[in-house]
C-alpha cells in the first residue's frame, strides 16, 4: 500500500491522467474481453492484472530513472501509447470497418466494429515488421506497410473459446492474388457456417449441416421474385421498409428484389404487390464461377454440396470426385505445390497418393446477404491460420446518406453481434 503511494506521488499531473486512462481502457477491455468459461475468466483476470503490472512498472522504473524535460516525457509518453495501442491491437482488440453490403441486414455499411482477438487466441503476427495501425499499405503514399526481412511461423495463443457455427468471424481473404503474407491479406467478415469435422449442404438456398437445418440468422437477406403493378414502387417507401436492392426485369410488374424476412412481411402487405416467392436456382444448373469449378458437380449457389470440412489430422481418400474440392487447401494453404491429377491419381512430389492427412482445420465462411456476398461458395474454405478473430459489438455506425445528427445510427451503438 505504501508502495503504491508512493508512487503515485512521484507522478506528474500528465502523467496521473495517462496511468488512469490506459488503466480505464484496460478495465474496459477486461469487461469486453472476460470469457463464458473458468478458463475464460482465469485467462481474462491474468491479461488485466499482466498489463496493470507492465503500467505501473512503466510509469514507477522506466519513466522515473531521470527527471526529463518536457519535450521528452511527450515524447515518451507518444512512443509508451504507440507500443501499448499495438499490443491491444495486437494481441487484444482491434476496430474494423464494415466496407460492404455482404452482411446486411446483420451488419451495415458504415458499422465501426471491435474485433477480439482474444476469443479464439491471438495469433502471433507471422510479418513482425511492419508500420503501426497500417494494415498492408501505407495510407496517402499507397506503399507497402510491411517487411518480410522477418517472417514468423503461424503460431496461436490459447483463447478461452473455439469458433462455433455461425459466429461472425473476420479472417485474411485466402483467394487474395497479391501475393502477400498471410496476416497481410485483405481483411474479410462474414459468418462461419461450418466448422470442421461438418458436412454442408445447401439445398434450394437453405443450409444444412450434418443434414440439419441451419437456423437462418435475424438479418439474413434471401432474393424474391415479386409480381406487382406495372408502376413499381415508391424508392422512400422502399427504404422506409428496408429494401435497398431490387430491379424490374419485365415491363409487366416483374421485379427481383433482395429482402430480409422482416422487410419481406411488411412488402407483402403494400396494395400494389400481387405475389411474393423465393427466388432459387435450379437443381443440376452448374455455374462456373462456384467453388471449385468442376462441371461434374454441377454446384450452384443455391444447390451446392454435399461438402466435408476437413479438420486437422483428418486422413481423407483422395477421388476423382473430391480431389477438385481439396486441390486448393492442399496445394496452397499446406505448401504442397507440386500436387497434381494424372492417369486417374492424385501425384505429390512425384508419387501417387491415395489420401492426404490435413495439417490444420478449415472453416466455410457466408455473408448474411446471400446474393451479394463473395464468400466460401466463389473461393473455398478457410484455413485456421487466416482467423483473425471475433466480430463482438458495434462502437459506433456511420450512414453517409442522413443528414446531420441522423447521420449516426444510434440504435446500433453498442450493440453486441450476434
């Protein structure tokens, strides 16, 4: 107790309100952060009284060797908020902007997200040098972020949970072509619909895991073939509903529209509309640009699957019916560059193989609006080593289109995602 006195004796005015300061932020983050489970909560208690410790050991040791001049301790104090705002983001929380309408109606356009690391366990940056709070480029000068002088082996601290189904989870976008590190890939969110160890299955555009039905998440958008008057609709009546993407495909009152469920409800009841259906694609239509682009399957994006989600340690028989769903996380995410199809057999450096063992687990990842979202039916699965953590809630939601105050979404501050 005496020590403690001390200490904050010693401490000057600027400095008593950086110490409480950081100390809030990391109450905060202890409330945010602290897990469902014991070890959750062990692990949760330990991270707050670790980083109290590395504070006052800061403030107390470090700062207090020599009386610095003013320009100094600003500087200090400039450098201390850099380290300690990279670790959080690091290894702790980490803001995240939605850029696209994939999730709506969950998430928004303009919704500012925290994103925990800490869930499933922060993952131990594999490109170490890098510049502070970029991503991969460099903003105004457009330059790369980041050195590969040094690179890290993937490796993952223990988190207090493992991914669930339908967790909203942000990961580096495997099919990224520009040829950069894992952890420097573009950032993506979307919802993990199946885990490993799942099989899924979507029929007539519903999911099924493990042949049950998947329940459809509040905000999830589905695409409908609506007949109506040949006049159309009023677009402020439309977006008072929630309906911001439709066309008219026909001049006698045909229109294909993309809605929530909640929106749906109230669209049916406008005097205009004379017929609402669901709108799918046929069973046996192959589309080319689905995962993985092999006519004999004839997969769609409404009709896809049935599709096993390889887990670690997983030793599966290698076909001429599923060597072309797993070429890619084989080839590409497992470094196995040499894997090829020939006479009838899968070949890997050079000899023919009858089945491969999966060195990690894969997840496949949908965004709640299904018919504008690039997702795992376009690329594929997502390897464990491209988690970077889970979408908990909302700080803020910004809509370019409202005016003044109305340009903050109020009702979706601090709202937790689910």
């Amino acid at each position: 107790m005496d020590f403690l006195k001390n200490f904050y004796s010693i401490l000057t005015k600027r400095e008593r309100f950086g110490f409480w300061f950081l100390t809030a932020m990391n109450l905060f983050l202890f409330i945010i952060l602290i897990g469902p489970t014991s070890a959750g909560v062990l692990l949760s208690v330990l991270m707050f009284l670790g980083t109290q410790v590395i504070l006052v050991a800061y403030y107390h040791f470090i700062n207090k060797l020599e009386r610095k001049s003013r320009n100094r301790e600003w500087l200090d104090a400039i450098a201390f908020a850099i380290v300690a705002a990279s670790l959080i983001r690091g290894l702790l929380l980490e803001a995240y902007t939605i850029p696209t309408p994939s999730m709506e109606k969950s998430l928004l356009v303009g919704d500012f997200l925290f994103v925990s690391k800490y869930h499933y366990g922060p993952r131990i940056p594999m490109t170490p040098i890098a510049f502070p709070f970029a991503h991969h480029t460099m903003p105004v000068i457009e330059t790369k972020a980041y050195s590969e002088l040094i690179k890290l082996p993937y490796y993952r601290l223990p988190g207090f949970q493992k991914i669930k189904n339908n967790d909203v989870v942000v990961f580096n976008y495997p099919a990224d072509k520009e040829g950069r590190p894992v952890d420097k890939k573009e950032n993506y969110i979307k919802r993990c619909i199946g885990i490993p160890g799942d099989t899924l299955r979507i029929v007539d555009a519903q999911v099924y895991i493990n042949e049950k039905l998947n329940p459809n998440p509040p905000g999830l958008q589905a695409r409908y073939l609506v007949k109506a008057d040949q006049y159309g609709f009023n677009r402020l009546t439309m977006k008072e509903i929630g309906i911001e993407e439709y066309a008219q495909i026909s001049d006698s009152g045909d229109f294909m529209m993309i809605m929530s469920n909640v929106a749906r409800e109230k669209f049916a009841k406008l005097n205009n509309v004379k017929n609402v259906q669901v709108s799918s694609e046929m069973r046996g239509l192959f589309s080319p640009y689905i995962y993985p682009y092999h006519k004999e399957l004839n997969w769609n994006l409404d009709q896809f699957g049935p599709l096993y989600i390889p887990k670690c340690g997983d030793v599966i028989k290698l076909s001429e019916q599923n060597y072309w769903i797993y070429e890619r996380p084989i080839k590409e995410y497992e470094n196995n560059p040499t894997l090829e199809w020939k006479d009838g057999k899968a070949w890997l450096d050079g000899k023919p193989i009858e089945s491969y063992r999966f060195k990690m687990n894969y997840y496949f990842m949908m965004g709640d609006n299904r018919y504008n979202s690039e997702d795992s039916r376009f690329w594929g699965f997502v390897p464990e080593d491209h988690i970077v953590g889970k979408a908990v809630f909302i700080w803020m939601s910004w809509d370019t289109n409202g005016k003044w105050f109305n340009k903050i979404r109020w009702g979706r501050l601090f709202n937790l995602i689910h």
